[in-house]
C-alpha cells in the first residue's frame, strides 16, 4: 500500500474507535501538532487552555494528549481518580522542560533563601517543566503560569512576596517583565552552573525576578536578522512572535502572545493583510491554509521534533490500547503539591 493509502485505513481506524467510545474518549490536541492530528481531535489549544479542558471534562474515561509529555503530566494532575491519561508517544519531552533539574532548582532555591531569607520569593513556574519542579511551587506557596497568563501571575506572585523566582524559561520571564515594566537591572539570571547562579549577593538581593537559565530551541532560533531581512521584503506586514523568543525579537515585533493569542491575531486582522509568524511550523503552515484571504508567512522554518513525534501509527496504537499503555502517572506525593500550584494558576 502507498503511504497515503495507509494513512487513510489508519484515520478510518480512528475514527471509528472515537464513534465507538462515544464521550468516554476525548482526544486533546495542542496547536503544534500535524494536520492530521488536529482533524481527528475533539479540543484544539494552546497548554492553558488544554489543562483548563482536563481539569472540567468530568465525562471522558480516557483522555488521550497529543502533545508533550509536561501537557499531558499536567492534564494527568487536574484529572479526576477516574480518569486516564494517555500520550501516544512517551518520549514526546520539552527540552526546555529538561533545563530545570530538580536537584539544582532546590540547590538555587535554598541558597536564594540563605541570603534574602525565608518567605521574601515567589516561585513561579512555566507550564512547560516537570511535576517535580511543579510540586516544589506548590509546596512553597507559588504557582504555574503559562504563555497566555504569565503577565497576570507575575503581577499576582509580587503581590504575595518581593521576588519572584521564575523557571525554567529565561526569556518568557524576561518578556514579561519588560511587560510590566520591571527595570532590566532588577532581573538577574540564574544560571545553575555557576556559584550563587552567576550572581553576586548584593545582585541577589536587589533583584526582584531571579530567571532560571533555560530557553526553547524552537522559538530561538529566531534572529533579529530574520525581522529584518522581513521587514525589508514585506514592509507593510505585521509581525507576531512567540514569548518563548528572544527579547530583541519581541521587541522588534508588532505583538507577542501564546499560541491561541497568535491564532485570534491572524483571524481577526484585515482581509489581504500580511502576517509574519515567530512560532512552531505546524501551527503556521495550519493558519496558512485555514485563511486563504490573508498572506502568512513563517519568520523562519522552525519545527519542534518533540511535537512532531505524535502520528497516526502511534495515535492509532494508543486508542486500540485505550486504558493499557503510555499511561501518564504521577506519583501522589508530588501531585499533592503540584496541584496546587496549577490550581493557583486556573484562579488567577
Ligand atoms: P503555549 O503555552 O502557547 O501553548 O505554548 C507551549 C509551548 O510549548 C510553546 O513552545
Ligand atoms: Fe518545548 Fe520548545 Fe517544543 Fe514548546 S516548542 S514543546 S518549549 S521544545
């Protein structure tokens, strides 16, 4: 058989496990997933909206994630005892997840303590890390954020304490601070390499946003050349970018968001705009064919192999396994932190 020919026996397969099921399954899909993917889930969305969807859902059985492992971790924590969440791929990681070693988060965690003293930091942490690192948030009174709500958190965690320190990624943090207006020589970066993560004790606590040295290969890849070399051959364009990008690249940008905020910007600009897109390729090359009456252009090809690692053969293996494998746990001590850290979140 031709491989469209296969893929099309294994999508009729698909389907008809799904009309089976019935709402005993649901089928979660984040935006950077293929095409193919999206057409057969139930819920499209970004990592905040897809763990709003898991923590409501009381019907489904079965939760199947297409996404990365951290999503369907954290889709596995708001679920009920009844629930089961799967992945089609387990080793569908995040390498900016990866960036965040518990060992050292609770080594910088503690030394930070030992000069501004207990009780003076916020932890504050990127959807996009382990429950481990989720649970240590939890445990010391912080909260998850992600793309679409870290500007609210931040404002939420400083008025709890003076600092924050956020994990794991430098330049979401950095963003949104510059959001809010926070001087750049009141944020210092973490880099858990090095004594005291770089810094001195005097810059430790002057610091108001302590950033974790962590960063998203996707999203920087994106160069300020890459801005430029648009700007110049599409002058009239409006540029969208990620908040995983540099802060140079959001800057010469005309707007940052999550990936449902870059899905709205596209739909509600003008008929025959042009709009240049700084994030995940699956997600461009979607809205490129979803509105054929606007020019979008990729900022530059940029794939998340992670992502990518969701197909049919393994979505197909996943569903006629449904309940028995690629099971997402978590262990319940660290839930019973983690927890509330996410739930601290959904009330923002
Ligand atoms: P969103 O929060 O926009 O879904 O992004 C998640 C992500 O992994 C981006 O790289
Ligand atoms: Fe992780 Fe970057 Fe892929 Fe998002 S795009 S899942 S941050 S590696």
């Amino acid at each position: 058989m031709e491989n469209k020919e296969i893929d099309k026996a294994i999508i009729e397969k698909i389907i008809r496990i799904k009309q089976k099921s019935g709402n005993k399954l649901v089928i979660l899909t984040h935006h950077y997933q293929r095409k193919e993917i999206i057409d057969l889930g139930d819920h499209k969305g970004d990592s905040f909206g897809l763990s709003q969807r898991a923590a409501t859902d009381k019907n489904a059985k079965y939760i199947i994630f297409c996404g990365v492992h951290f999503m369907a971790e954290s889709a596995a924590i708001l679920a009920k005892a009844h629930q089961t969440v799967q992945i089609p791929d387990m080793d569908a990681g995040c390498w900016m997840a990866d960036m965040a070693d518990a060992f050292l988060v609770e080594r910088a965690w503690n030394e930070v303590a030992a000069i501004v003293g207990e009780n003076r930091t916020t932890p504050l942490v990127y959807m996009n890390s382990d429950a481990y690192i989720k649970a240590h948030c939890g445990k010391n009174n912080g909260a998850v954020c992600t793309s679409s709500n870290a500007p609210k958190a931040f404002e939420w965690a400083l008025g709890q304490r003076e600092k924050i320190f956020f994990f794991p990624d430098e330049h979401l943090g950095r963003n949104t601070g510059n959001h809010l207006g926070i001087p750049e020589d009141e944020m210092i970066l973490w880099d858990p390499e090095k004594p005291l993560g770089g810094n001195s004790e005097s810059d430790i606590k002057k610091a108001k946003v302590l950033l974790w040295k962590g960063y998203c290969l996707v999203h920087t890849r994106f160069t300020i050349n890459d801005i430029k070399t648009m700007r110049k051959n599409f002058p009239d364009a409006k540029i969208v970018v990620h908040p995983e990008c540099t802060g140079e690249v959001v800057k010469a940008s005309d707007a940052v968001g999550s990936t449902s905020f870059i899905v709205k910007y596209v739909s509600n600009a003008p008929k025959n705009s042009t709009i240049i897109i700084g994030t995940e390729i699956n997600l461009v090359k979607r809205l490129v064919t979803g509105c054929p009456d606007k020019r979008i252009l990729p900022l530059k090809d940029s794939l998340c192999p992670n992502m990518y690692k969701i197909n049919l053969k393994n979505l197909l293996a996943c569903l006629e396994n449904i309940g028995k494998i690629n099971i997402v746990t978590v262990d319940e001590k660290i839930k019973k932190y983690a927890v509330i850290a996410l739930e601290n979140m959904l009330n923002l």
